[in-house]
C-alpha cells in the first residue's frame, strides 16, 4: 500500500532545499525584485538555466467578470512529469476540479500581493498524484507595475539542480584551477567539470 497524498499546504522558502529549482529561481526572483516587481524582460534564462525545464510561464487573460491563465510555456521537465504539454492550454485542463480551483487562488492571490507562494503538494492530476513537488509561483510584469504574468516553477521534491553564479566562472588569464558549470544535466542544470 503506497503513501497516502500529501494535501497542498504552503511552506517558507527555507522549507526548500536550496539546490531545488525552485529555490535557484526565487533566487535569481529577488536579486530582481530589490525595489519593484520583476518585469519579464530582466529574467535572463541563461541565469536560470537548471530551472527553465521546470518552468511554467502563465498569461493572465483578464475581462470585467474575471481573470483566466493561459499557460504561455511549459518547460520539458513540466511536460516529462505532468505526461501532457500545456504549453497554449487553460488553466483547469487535466487538472482535479479541486486542484484547479487550489491554483486559480493561489495564482490570483499571487498576482494581488505581488509576492512568491511556496508549497508542496502532490501533483493534481489523477494518475500522478503519487508524486509529490515543491512549488514556487512568482508574479512578473510586461510593461511596469502590475501582474501580468505568473512563473511557476515545479520539480519532484527530490530534484537538485547545480547552482549558478558568476563565481563559477573561471578567469580566462588564470592559471590556476577552477570548477564550473559546462554541460547540461538532465535536469537542465550544469553538471562540474574541473578544468586545468
């Protein structure tokens, strides 16, 4: 007999490891969001590289009576574990009525607060609901202030990614040795090298 479902229940940032992708992306969230909400054209993927296979990127499709989400993006690793690519879908599609509802909140709320949720849950969908994630879901701007745009970022609660910085990145005139970031894993993140 397996383990019964993990509910959904919202965690702080520091219930996630900190080589899961979703913390490498609210790192790279806040180093954005020093004084103002992060407009879409700041967010360098090639900072975030061991998060993009774990990325949603929803549309926030607003009209007089309510807002919809459009997923916009889903990364390979969302398609690989949800087994369906909801890139241009709604929200709502193959999800549990119970888990879509849970997500319409949490992204609305998101986008009025203009501030990250973290959760771990398992996923939402029917067959897959044995796994459990950890979730980060982040509002971005287009154009100023307001929410236009909400990132998720989902992986398997087990998922570790390498970290990212400019400090990994050797001085070409150095002589001495240095590690860093060369070759994708399979988790999209970059795997150590040492180099002489």
């Amino acid at each position: 007999m397996g383990k019964p479902p993990v509910p959904y229940h919202e965690i702080d940032i520091e219930g996630v490891p900190e080589r899961h992708p979703v913390n490498a992306f609210h790192s790279h969230w806040a180093a954005l969001a020093a004084d103002r909400l992060p407009r879409r054209s700041q967010i360098n993927p090639a900072e975030i590289t061991g998060a993009l296979p774990w990325m949603l990127v929803l549309e926030m499709l607003r009209d007089r009576k309510k807002t919809e989400f459009r997923y916009r993006l889903a990364g390979t690793g969302c398609t690989e574990l949800f087994g369906v690519d909801y890139t241009g879908k709604m929200l709502g599609e193959n999800l549990t009525q119970e888990g879509a509802e849970i997500r319409r909140k949490e992204f609305t709320h998101v986008a009025n607060t203009l501030e990250p949720v973290f959760s771990t849950t398992n996923l939402p969908i029917k067959t897959k609901d044995f796994i459990t994630v950890h979730r980060g879901v982040f509002p971005v701007s287009l154009h100023g202030d307001t929410a236009d745009q909400i990132f998720v970022i989902v992986a398997p609660k087990s998922t570790e990614c390498a970290l990212r910085s400019r400090a990994n990145v050797p001085n070409r005139l150095s002589t001495q040795r240095h590690t860093v970031s060369t070759a994708p894993n399979k988790c999209g993140a970059f795997q150590r090298h040492r180099l002489s």
